[in-house]
C-alpha cells in the first residue's frame, strides 16, 4: 500500500511538472494569436515552427555534447556562451525559409511563427529535462516555463521582427540580420547567466514581453492599415479607369503610352495587361485581409490560380526593365509578393 501511494505521488508530481513546464509558453502563444485581429496567421505554418523548435533542440543537444566534451569546458560555461548562440541560430532558421518564401508580412505573423518556434523548442528541452533530471522542485519547473520556455520564444520573436522588417524596407538586411541575431543571443546568454536572482528574472519575463508585444502589434496594425488605405484608393480609381476606357486620359495613362518610344508595342501590351491583372488581385488580396479581420468567409472564387499564374508569366515577358518602368504605377517589393501569395493561400 505504501509503494502505491509512493508511486501515485510520483505520478502526480510528474503531471505536475510537465503542466507547469509546457502549459505558460502554450498559453503565451495563444495570448499572441487573439492579439492578430487581421488573421494574417496560418495555423500550418505555426505548426511548422513548433515541430522546427522542436528539432533544433534535439539537434543544439547534440552539437553542444560534441562540442562540450572534447573542450573540457564546464556545463555553466557553455551554456552561458556557447549554448545561447547555437540554439539561436537553429532556431531562426524556420524565419529565413518563411521570409524568403515569402510567407511573412506584417510584425505580427513574424512575432508568431518566432515565438511558435522557440516554444517548440522550449517544450522539447523541458520535456527532455523533466526525465532525465531527479530530485528538482515545482519551482524550478515553474521558471523553466514562466521563465525559460517564454524567453526561448520572446527570443525567435524578436529576431523574426527585426529580420522582417529590414526586408520589407528593402536595405541594410544583412546588418539587421546580424544586429538580430546579436540581440537575441546576448539575451539568451544573459538569462542563463542568473546574475539576478531566477524568479525575479522570471517575474521581469512575464511581465515586460507581453506588454512589449501588445505595443508591437499595435504600432503593426497602425501600419497595416495606413498600407491598405494607401494603396487601396489609388488602386480602386486606376482600376476603375482602366475599365472604363478612360486610363489613357489620366497621368498614369499618359505614362505608360511615353513608354511606346522605349519598347516594342506588343511589351507596352504586355505591360498594360500585367497592370490591369495586378490591380485586380491586389484589390482582392486587400479584401480577403479585411474580411478575415471582420471574421467573414471569403467568397469563394474560381480561376485565382490561373490569373496568378498568368501574371507570373507577363511579369517574366515584360523583364526587370519593363517592371522598373512601370515602378512609379506599382511596385512588386516584398509586401506585395506576400500579399498575393496570401491571395494564393486563401
């Protein structure tokens, strides 16, 4: 009877400890999605991060054991220096492959997917701590997720913002890039440094990453919809020319008709068509980011596929002159890549 009960103790304190481990960085990442009211999020692509966080804590286990033995270094050395900086790295990479495809476009989506990558990647460490280490208190799984399990993620997170953000403006990307990957490490490695005491570290983490990131997703909403009333009048009134006969008329018009001297006719042609198309779906992609943020289904529509690969193709027609010389009437920066391959997802 006394072994059961020992037993059952031991069960329960287990659940415990795996609640308190995993349970904050998962409530943490689902405070992060009721703050994206554009829904600009793709659950897909969350769960991508989380399985990446995952791996690349298996993976930093075994980089920092191959490279921890033969060193001689101690555990706290490593982990203070070497540590932080391996697993940062691991970890951004899920941000490098969405960015570069194209899959991220506001702070908001960025600060997701990073968080949801450190949390996979915190749930996997603590996990692995849980049964592998003996005789620990409730209190040091509560820091670990409190604590470490929402620094993992608030890491990744920032990084992702300011990577995101260098490229949407289009300069100075690998500076910021560095400067990203810098910040998150000297973070990392400071937290595992406890020069404050561990619960203090862990009361500063809850308190000060939420409010930073309700005042990042409310400067991104600012933005995002300064962006979409920007373009969303020019582009309803060119449009709405175009249609109507009247574009020739309008500077825009008179614009794209002084081109005749530089290109051949059937380019101009072209040029006109990629115009016409590309206004068309931008005009839908800025609709179906509206009606996400009002909870309404989008339409369902036939034939996007084809149009997006058709402008895929008078894009590639009409070359990189022909797209810097329509630049003054639309531009196909990162932004609005990715706001057409949300249009593509839909």
């Amino acid at each position: 009877m006394e072994f059961y009960c020992t037993v059952k103790i031991e069960s329960y304190i287990y659940r415990v400890k795996i609640i308190l481990s995993i349970l904050p960085v998962l409530l943490f990442l689902v405070f992060l999605f009721l703050l994206d009211s554009f829904r600009l999020v793709k659950t897909g692509q969350v769960a991508l991060c989380l399985i990446w966080g995952g791996i690349c804590a298996l993976i930093s286990y075994g980089i920092n054991i191959l490279l921890m033995e033969p060193s001689g270094r101690s555990f706290d050395l490593f982990s203070r220096y070497m540590a932080p900086a391996i697993e940062e790295v691991l970890k951004s990479a899920v941000i490098f492959y969405l960015i570069h495809k194209k899959r991220i476009g506001f702070m908001i989506d960025a600060a997701i997917y990073g968080f949801a990558a450190g949390a996979g990647f915190a749930l996997c460490e603590n996990l692995f701590y849980i049964y592998s280490l003996e005789q620990t208190s409730l209190l040091t799984w509560v820091i670990r997720g409190f604590g470490t399990a929402v620094m993992h993620g608030g890491c990744t997170a920032l990084f992702a913002i300011i990577y995101l953000g260098a490229t949407s403006r289009g300069r100075m990307v690998s500076p910021a890039v560095l400067a990203a990957l810098g910040l998150a490490y000297v973070i990392h490695s400071l937290f595992n440094h406890f020069y404050i005491h561990p619960v203090i570290q862990t009361l500063v983490i809850i308190i000060l990453l939420p409010l930073l990131f309700v005042l990042i997703f409310r400067y991104n909403e600012a933005l995002l919809r300064d962006w979409m009333e920007l373009e969303l009048s020019s582009e309803v009134e060119m449009l709405k020319m175009i249609r109507q006969g009247r574009f020739s008329a309008t500077r825009a018009g008179e614009y794209l008709g002084s081109l005749k001297d530089r290109f051949a006719g059937e380019v101009v042609l072209d040029m006109y068509c990629y115009l016409q198309l590309y206004l068309d779906l931008s005009l839908k992609a800025k609709r179906n980011i509206m009606l996400r943020e009002s909870g309404l289904p989008l339409p369902a529509e036939e034939g996007i596929a084809g149009k997006l690969a058709e402008l895929k193709a008078l894009r590639k027609t009409i070359g990189p002159v022909g797209e810097l010389s329509l630049s003054p009437l639309i531009r196909m920066n990162y932004r609005d890549i990715w706001k057409l391959n949300q249009l593509s997802a839909s």
